[in-house]
C-alpha cells in the first residue's frame, strides 16, 4: 500500500492505493475519489484479462462442459459443475433419480464446508481480531486455526471422495456421476464429519460474539429457493423485494453489463438498476426456516437478528452454513445407499437450457443452448461474485463517508475489510485489488 | 481430454523406505515448464521403482500443510526462476534464504505457497520435516506452452538419475549438507551426488 505524502482527512485531496486486496480469491484494485468529503467515485478496478470461459465452451461436446467449467474455481468448482449439468439437463429433458440429486447435494455440503471454513478462519477472522494474516493470527490464536484447517479438511476429503479429487473433481457428469461411491466408504468420513458439526457449532459461537461495525445498508437479497430444503442445487429464485421466478426469468431480471474499469462484468436489476446482493447473508435471511434444525437453532439463538443487513454479520451466517453442511451431509451419509446407476442415460436432443445453484459465494446462473449432436453452441455463466461487484461499490460509497476522519492506512484496511465480507472470488469472475483515493 | 485423474492422491512407490521420504510435485500444468514438478513424479511413477511416496499437488493452497504430515522428510520438486540458465538443476535444503515468503499482507489466497505454509506450521508449532527442493530453471510459463528443451532434458536427467538423488538425501541426512548444489543445464553426469 501507498499513501500521498498528504495529512488526514482535513485535506481536500488526499490518495490511498492498496496494491492488492490480501486474503480474497484473485487479485484486483479499488479506487476512490473524495471531493471536500464527499465521495464522488469508486470503482473497482477487475484487472485480470478476461477468461473468455463462455467462448471456450462452444463447439465442444455437453459431456465435456462440467469439466471445463470445473476449471474456473479451484475453490468452488463443484458449483460450476452443478449449475451447468442442471442447465444442461433442462436444455435435453432429462431427469436425474432421487439417489443422483441427493449424492450431488452431498458432493455440494463438501464444497461449502471447505469454501466456508477457509473463509471464516484463514482469510476473515483476522479482519475482526486485528491481524494481517492467518499467519499472524495463528501464533496467538493457534486452537482456532488447527480448528479451521480441519474443518476445512474434511470439506476436501468429502470432495475428493465424492468428486475423484478435492480439487476440480472429475467424477461429475451430465445425467450424474461416473462413479459412485461405496456406503463403507463415506460411512468411514462420518466420524470426522460428526467432530465437525460440533467444531461448525462452535464456530457460530465465536463468530457471532465478534465485534461488527454498525453499517446495515438497503439491501435487495437474492438466492436460490427451494419450497423445502435449503438452497443448494433448485431452483426458483427470489429477492427479498418480492422476485420470485423461474431460472428461465433470470436474464430477463438481472442484466449484465461492462464498465470500463473492469474486466469482469457487472450485474444489475434489469428494471431499476439497483444492485443486489448474493452469497450466505442472502440465504440465510431468505431461508432461514429451511436450515437444518441444529443449524437453525444456531442461528436463532447466536444473539444475531435475522433477517440481518449487516454485511460484517455475513461471516456469522456462513459459520450457520457450515453447521447446515456438515448436518445435511451427515444425514445424507446415513441414508446413502450406492446406486445400481450412477448415471441416468442421455438422449441427445437439441434444446436450450437453464439453472441456478447456490455456489458458496452465491447465485451462480448458467444457460446454454446445444444442437442435435450434443455439441454446445451458446453458454453464458454469471458468476455470484460478478452479481456482487456492484454492490460492492454502492456498499463503499456508503461506507467511506463514515471513516473519513481515519488515517489513509486505516481507511484503506477498512475497505478490504468491507470487500472482503463478500468473500469475493475474482478468479470466477475473472480476478481482484487495489485501492487508490482520491481526496479533494 | 486429458484427465490426470490420479494427480491428487497420494501412491506408494516401491516398498523401501516409504514412510521416510515423500516426493511432492508442485506446480500448474498448463502453463509451460511450470508443469515439470508435477511431469517428473509422474514419470517417477511410470518408472515404478522410486523410494517412498510420490504426490503430485498441481493446486495445493493451504493444503500443501497435508503433504508435511506424517513423514520424516519431504523432497518437493518445483519450477524455479532464479536467473540462471533454463534447465539449470538446483538441490536445496529448506529453509534457505533462498526461497523467501513474499509479503504475506499483500497475499491473496492465490498467492499461498510452500514458504507461507511452512510460517503457518511454524506458528502453530508443528512438527515440520526435513525437507529439501528440487528445482529446475524455467524457461518460459505462457499458458498452452510446451517445456522449453532445455528443462525437457533437465526433467529426462533427473528421472534417469533419481536413485543417485535419493541416495544423496538419505546421506546427507546422516552426514549433514553443506548448501545448495546447482546443475548446469547439460549436466547429465550430476557429479557431486
């Protein structure tokens, strides 16, 4: 980071650059420019080239896509191969069996709980207890970090269990699995997964006893919503100003758009042009009662108030998440039996298809459109973090005129502490920051 | 399409000495020579005759610590970028003030690597092995690129001479290691191991 060679804030034009945004996924900048205290512009600068994901995906082959997709998070990988084999399964009529869903919801518990763990303990806990990294924090704090890294370890075994490895798994496919695995297999996992559901509740405990800025801005929330489970793979999507629509609506709802200082698009409300906010804040506040039930009795009786507009709060609903994750994959453990099919069998078919899932981060929306001989002739994949960008900004805008009277390094810390609320993955998106503030 | 399906998991090699020595390849796949870490352990593996364990971790992060678990040492085998010649072969013992963490405010999750995950174990006071590196001098890391040839044979050397590396860690770990030793690019004969 660099400060101008300018005093506080009774400057008219002061400038704070962060180089780049620490402990997010990817790299980016932020820029701000402050005119007499009043904050005049923010932009968050996305300046990794373009992945050009969208383009790659055409002319290939359906069955190729979850791999592909798989290649754009190697934390959340498993959520772009949900939402495209649900879009692709939509695009070809086909109908996976109850055993398939509920292995995939499992695949899915191992995706949050490592996402969620790494999150709250090795890239935001710092944020609250005054570190630079969970390096830092490690020294003072060791019980709490060992804590997360197994937390987050088990997450990773699910996965590679589950998915052929931890990282972009490979046993994905359109129409299920092209391997299941066997119940003496995940029944070996149960224990650990057992210590982590109680390590997950303890989690809440901590995190919801932290100390959290007082910022609770207008929110639109959106998530996946299911009439009875948890948002995880379907399937309408709602807000919490009264949307309510098919994902075939999505496109028509929220529309995205290029702004010059980034190279990741940003997402907005067709109709207003008001952002909107995705990830475990808007699931929970929009779905509380569809926790699991320890999960939910955390949250209720953790001395937060749900629905919460809190953004800080979000590290409290994603340790609710983790307890949600390690129940459901618990119970699904339980009743796991291998199926005779790990794959229902495709008719390829020409079609068009559609589908949100609830990737750690948020809504993750995919549509593709395929010819007669299965080969992929349009894709379009909106990342939740590229959702949240704008609001983001809007979230800045908001919060700069209240910590003016900072120093420049404090200002700048403060700022990365907002983003990163977000758990942003830029990588997704395309990547993430600096800051730089002007001040007149 | 290529599926190196069996990168992430850990395989025993020959019997001998497995639970001593753990061979980790380290790097990304796609991106040139970047790759040579992780294509040396996997034709270590094809040789199917090499002491201990072989890991290749193409997309390690924070669970790089997994890989310092349970081992009494742990040889990794990286791409490096030191300013000397491509295909130049370096055997290292670590720490070195060779290898230094970058600024660990400034990191992102992207950016966590062998010198951070050993600071992390440090702080929290785990046990940590002897470990060692062995690098190759890259030549260039474009995404889609081949291996230059100079680390193509760099790579081809040193899976040939694997057993001679082997058997010079298992010494030095009794008679002790005076410093870094360093290959020239052509230096198929690896004197001095």
């Amino acid at each position: 980071m660099t400060t101008s060679p300018t005093g506080p804030s009774a400057l008219p034009l002061r400038t704070v650059k962060v180089e780049n945004l620490s402990r997010v996924e990817g790299e980016g900048g932020l820029y701000a420019r402050v005119e007499n205290g009043v904050v005049r512009e923010v932009k968050l600068d996305i300046f990794e080239p373009p992945r050009f994901f969208e383009a790659f995906l055409r002319g290939r082959h359906f069955q190729e896509v979850p791999d592909i997709t798989a290649r754009i998070c190697g934390i959340c990988p498993v959520a772009y191969q949900m939402s495209s084999v649900h879009a692709l399964e939509a695009a070809m009529g086909v109908t996976i069996t109850p055993e398939i869903r509920a292995l995939r919801r499992l695949l899915y518990c191992g995706e949050w709980i490592e996402s969620h763990a790494l999150h709250i303990y090795l890239l935001q806990a710092p944020d609250f207890l005054g570190y630079d990294s969970a390096i830092a924090m490690a020294a003072d704090h060791p019980k709490e970090v060992e804590q997360g890294l197994r937390l987050k370890k088990i997450g990773n075994d699910l996965l590679e269990l589950l998915g052929g490895r931890a990282t972009h798994p490979v046993s994905v496919c359109v129409g299920g699995f092209y391997k299941a695995p066997r119940r003496a297999e995940l029944l070996k996992l149960k224990p650990d997964l057992e210590w982590g559901l109680e390590a997950s509740l303890a989690t809440v405990k901590l995190v919801a006893g932290l100390k959290f800025p007082d910022f609770a801005p207008d929110y639109e929330f959106v998530s996946v919503s299911h009439p009875d489970e948890y948002p995880m793979n379907e399937r309408r999507i709602v807000s919490s100003a009264g949307v309510d629509i098919e994902p075939a609506e999505f496109e028509r709802v929220s529309l995205e758009e290029h702004v010059e200082h980034s190279t990741a698009l940003h997402s907005k409300r067709a109709d207003t042009g008001r952002s909107y906010f995705v990830g475990p804040l808007a699931r929970i506040n929009l779905n509380l009662e569809k926790l699991f039930p320890r999960a939910k009795e955390a949250a209720k009786t953790c001395g937060i108030r749900w629905p919460s507009r809190n953004p800080f709060q979000g590290i409290v609903a994603r340790a609710v998440e983790l307890v949600h994750a390690y129940e459901e994959a618990i119970t699904l453990v339980d009743a796991y039996q291998q199926p005779a099919l790990s794959r229902v069998e495709i008719k390829v078919r020409a079609g068009e298809g559609c589908a949100a899932t609830e990737a750690p981060r948020g809504v993750l929306y995919h549509r593709y459109r395929v010819n007669n001989q299965g080969l992929v002739e349009f894709a379009r994949i909106v990342p939740p973090t590229a959702q949240n960008y704008r609001r983001m900004e809007d979230d800045l805008r908001l919060y700069l005129p209240g910590i003016l009277d900072r120093s420049e390094p404090e200002i700048a810390r403060a700022c990365e502490d907002l983003i990163r609320n977000y758990d942003p993955c830029i990588s997704c998106s395309t990547h993430f920051l600096k800051l730089k503030l002007d001040r007149e | 399409m290529n599926r190196p399906a069996s990168q992430s998991k850990v395989e025993r090699g020959a019997a001998k000495a497995a639970a001593s020595l753990r061979v980790v390849g380290l790097g990304n796949p796609v991106a040139g020579d970047d790759s040579v870490g992780l294509e040396i352990v996997n034709r270590l593996r094809a040789r199917g005759d090499c002491e201990g364990e072989l890991v290749s971790l193409p997309q390690a992060g924070v669970g790089l610590m997994d890989a310092l678990e349970n081992v009494e040492a742990v040889l990794f085998i990286d791409a490096v970028s030191s300013g000397s010649p491509a295909g130049t072969l370096h055997l290292v013992p670590l720490p070195s003030g060779e290898v230094a963490p970058r600024a660990l405010a400034t990191l992102s999750s992207h950016g966590w690597g062998l010198a951070e995950t050993l600071k992390l174990m440090e702080a929290l006071g785990r046990a940590i092995p002897r470990l060692a590196l062995l690098g190759v001098e890259l030549g260039t890391v474009e995404p889609g690129a081949a291996r230059s040839p100079a680390v193509e044979a760099a790579m081809e050397t040193l899976v040939e001479r694997f057993p001679a590396v082997y058997a010079f860690l298992a010494a030095a770990e009794k008679t002790g290691w005076a410093g870094p030793l360093r290959f020239p690019p052509g230096d198929t004969s690896l004197a001095g191991l």
